[in-house]
C-alpha cells in the first residue's frame, strides 16, 4: 500500500508552476491518497478541540483523516462494519460527535455512526458504535436537519422504500427512531438526494424535478411545490438553500446541463433566476457537470465538478453569479465525463475546503479570495450581429484593474487575443468582424495593476454560413456525428470522398450521419462545388 502525503512547500511549487491551468485564487494546502483504492466518493468535516478531521468513502471504507496541519495528513482509522463489502456509493453526514455512514449498491451495510470523540486514542475496532440493517440495508444519501428540535435524519433511495424517504428522530444521537413508518412515500418518488431545514424538505427526484414538501408531520408530508420542466433540465441531483431561505442552488448531474439558483420564495411557483456553468475545458467541451453544491451563508456558493474541480462562486447577486475562484483537480482532462471532484465540504473553523476527487482521493484547498475580485461583473455576453459577434460587458466597480485582453478561439485551436481594452469605463462593447461561420468561443483576460490576471467565464456564439454559399456545419465536427449542408436544395446529389479516394458516403438533401473516423474528406455536389470536411 502505497500512501501520499505532500509536504506543503513542495504543494505550493507546484502549485505554482501550474496555477495558470490549474488553479485561481485557491491554493493547494494538501493531498492524501492510497493508490491502492480504485474509488473515492462523498467527504465530510468534523472539527473539536482545535483539530480538523475529514472523513471520506472508499471502496470498503469510511476513512479518518486528521487534516489540522494539511502539510502533514495523518490517516487514523479505515472504517466499516462490514469490511469485506465495496460501493463506489459512500454518504457521510455528521451531527454533533457522531458521523453518520451510508452506502448504495448491493453491499448491505445499513446505518453506521461512528463515535468521533476520542479519534486519537480511541481502537478502530470501538468507533462504530451503531450498525443496523433494521430499517435499511441500501440508502444512496442521507441528509440531517439540525434546525429542528429533536434533529432528524432523511435517508433516502433506501431498498425498502425506495419511491420516498425515511426519517429518523436523533433525540438519542446513538439509537435513531423511525418516525415515518409505513408513510415513506411520496408524490415525487425516489429521491436521489435532499436538503431538509426547518421541516421543509427539498428533494431531488431524479428527471422529475425537484419537489418541496412540508414534513411537520413526518407520517403525512404534504407536496407544496413542484420544479419541473425547467431549462437545462436533467437527472436533478443535489441543492442547497441559502442562508435567508430564498434561494436553492440546484445541480442537475447531466452533462451540458449548467447550476441553477431557484427562487423558492413561493414554492408553488419556484423558477429559474438564474443559470450558469464552468468551461474550464473551452474550446475543446463546454458541456460541464457540476456534482454538488455548498452555499455559506447568503453570499458564497461552493461546488464540487466532474473533471473542473472545486469552484466559488459569488452569489450576492443570485440572478449573475460570477465565479470567484476554483481549484481543478484534473488539469490533463480534455473532455467532460463523471470523474473528478465528488464533494467539496467547506465549513471547517479554519475556512479550508475538504474536496474528494474519485481517483486521487482527499485534497484541502484555500480559498484566498476575500469575497471579490479586483473587477465585479455586472454582465458578460456574446451575440451573433449579422456576420459580426457583439461583445458586451458591464462592472459594478474595479480596483487595480490594467484592462482587458479579449481572447476567441474555434473548436479545436487554443484561445488567442483579438484586442485589448483599457479600464476606466462601467459598459463595454467590442466588434468582432466577420469571424467566418462555425462555433466561437470569447473569454476575458481582466489584468491586475500587480501582474495579476483572472479569467471570465467562456462565452459561444454560433454563426451560420450564408445560404447561397456550400458549407458544413459543424466544421471541423465530431467523428461518427451528423453534419448539415448550407448552400444545397433538396434534391442535389451529393458525394463525401476520403482523401485517398474511395467514396464514402453519397446522397441528396441537407444533412447525414457521416460515420467516419478522424480526418479529412471532400464534399462534392453534382454541379461540381467542393468543402473540404474535417472530422476530429
């Protein structure tokens, strides 16, 4: 077994020769890893007597980690009742000195607690103090409302009520008490995750949506509102409500599908406020996922993403989010896909952020902002003007601020600068002249007076080709994808040759599938017009 633990100025070297891939206002303080784990999956914080613990799922564990000194992680125990089990589905919570453990798939494990008051001196064999399959032998997620006297704990995706929920009064924090038998079910179905405060459970019904209930009465929970059939919809995943209780923010764990705030004021009438996503990988993919969210008190928004790491984001404005900083765990990911950043706990005293990346296990993260950057977005926009893309942007206020490199890129090429724009203004505009048809993707490098510089998010604009002139469209495409034809009528032949000429594919009409590997190809019409089609 081979263990990992990195000294904090060999941490911050790296970090260093990296940060402009991998890292903005958020440094590395530490990581911990076993090789010889195939999976990491939720992480949870637990702090006492100054120290700071993390507890993250594996494979077949529930492990301790003492996280006080992030430059000298010190693993304390591997956890679990059942040893010879394995999930890649680990759920962790904790109230008071007690962390609650569940796990989904077929390993049967039930509910554990594990005694988190004496981690230093205490066997391993003796943390367990709770382990029962009674209610449960599967659940995918729990969650805990604190705010509510005697606590509650919400168990769901559980095998024996999988179209609902369980709940469990924590009056005695070692011997949890169902309160809802035989009443689980509710009008939204399986649950896939929660947040429950003050009685007011919202719960994340898969492609559903994300129903509201009322639980004052546990063995009778009312449906108040549904969130359904809203833009970007996909599997809905996670939430959490702010501080204030007027917003959720909402992860739908779908790719191409970007974080949503929710007005919940009225929750009969719930909607989107607003909607944005990460593009850490732009231009090559702009179809992030986005796991999990954390909201600290009304202000801050911390999200946990799937090949683009740990984020912040400002959400004193929730209708404009504008992210703040990030830390990406993957830096060599060239696509989206489902590893990465699975959760991002940040409520330890110290303000550091736990964050369990699947493959490479725990990290601890800083967030060094200080609830901005030197330049607040009121707007950022990009819009197809006739043959032009119109770029527009708006402040609220900057300080130290150098100016604007404007940067574009086309699927396939790296971002490269198409002008600079001084400070000194709150409402920016900028042509940019007959960029050519295809997808366009335009970022703002904002510079600091200090050397310092901060990226915007990835804006893409589409233009199309004018229509009496032949084109493909998407060019360069994805291989084994379908193409379209400007420039044809219906009823003209066509022929796509390869470039050592045999002929691959013929027909009439607008568009085809071309199943074809990466290259280059030649699109010929019977009335001898050529587009040469790149495939990638």
């Amino acid at each position: 077994m081979e263990l990992r633990t990195l000294l904090v100025y060999v941490l911050l070297s790296v970090n260093g020769l990296l940060s402009a891939q991998t890292a903005e206002n958020m440094t590395l303080l530490g990581i911990w890893d076993d090789t010889s784990i195939q999976n990491y999956s939720d992480v949870w914080g637990y702090a006492a007597d100054g120290k700071e613990y993390a507890i993250i799922g594996s494979r077949n564990f529930f492990i301790i980690l003492d996280v006080t000194d992030p430059a000298d992680i010190i693993e304390l125990h591997r956890v679990n009742s059942y040893v010879d089990s394995g999930t890649r589905w680990r759920d962790i919570k904790v109230y008071g000195g007690y962390a609650y453990c569940v796990e989904d798939l077929d390993t049967r494990e039930g509910l554990q607690i594990i005694d988190l008051g004496d981690l230093e001196n205490t066997p391993t064999e003796d943390l367990v103090v709770y382990s029962s399959q009674a209610d449960f032998a599967i659940c995918h997620n729990i969650t805990i409302d604190t705010t509510v006297s005697p606590p509650k704990l919400y168990a769901f995706g559980t095998n024996t009520e999988r179209n609902g929920v369980q709940i469990f009064s924590l009056a005695d924090p070692t011997n949890p008490v169902r309160i809802n038998s035989g009443a689980g079910r509710l009008t939204g179905g399986y649950v896939h995750d929660g947040y429950a405060v003050n009685d007011t459970l919202y719960a994340n019904s898969e492609g559903r949506g994300m129903y509201v209930y009322d639980m004052r009465n546990p063995m009778a929970p009312v449906e108040v509102g549904i969130l359904a059939g809203y833009e970007e919809a996909g599997y809905n995943h996670s939430s959490w409500r702010t501080a204030d209780g007027r917003y959720v923010a909402l992860c739908d764990e779908t790719l191409d599908t970007g974080v949503k705030m929710i007005d919940v004021q009225d929750p009969a009438d719930m909607e989107v406020a607003s909607l944005f996503r990460s593009t850490l990988l732009a231009p090559a993919a702009t179809n992030s996922v986005a796991h999990n969210p954390y909201i600290l008190g009304d202000s801050l928004l911390v999200l946990s993403y799937y090949d683009d790491g740990v984020q912040v984001w400002d959400i004193n404005d929730p209708t404009n989010p504008t992210r703040l900083g990030y830390y990406d765990t993957t830096p060599n990911s060239t696509r989206y896909g489902f590893k990465g950043v699975w959760g991002a706990y940040p409520y330890l005293p110290s303000g550091n952020i736990l964050a369990s990346d699947t493959g490479t296990g725990l990290y601890v993260i800083r967030y060094d902002g200080q609830g901005g950057l030197p330049v607040t977005y009121r707007a950022w926009n990009a819009a197809a003007d006739s043959k032009d893309v119109l770029l527009t942007w708006s402040i609220t206020g900057e300080a130290g601020n150098a100016g604007w490199s404007v940067e574009h890129a086309q699927r396939g090429h790296d971002f490269a600068e198409i002008a600079f724009v001084e400070p000194g203004k709150t409402d920016y505009s900028l042509a940019h002249a007959s960029p050519g048809a295809g997808t366009h993707y335009y970022r703002l490098r904002q510079l600091d007076a200090n050397g310092g510089q901060h990226l915007s998010e990835v804006r893409t604009v589409e233009l199309f080709p004018s229509p009496d002139r032949l084109a493909v469209f998407p060019n360069p495409a994805p291989a084994f994808s379908q193409i379209s034809f400007q420039g044809l009528a219906d009823d003209v032949k066509w022929e796509v040759w390869t470039a050592d000429g045999r002929l691959l594919r013929h027909g009439r009409g607008r568009s085809t599938t071309l199943s074809a590997p990466p290259g280059v190809y030649l699109l010929r019409t019977e009335a001898g017009a050529t587009e040469k089609i790149v495939l990638r």
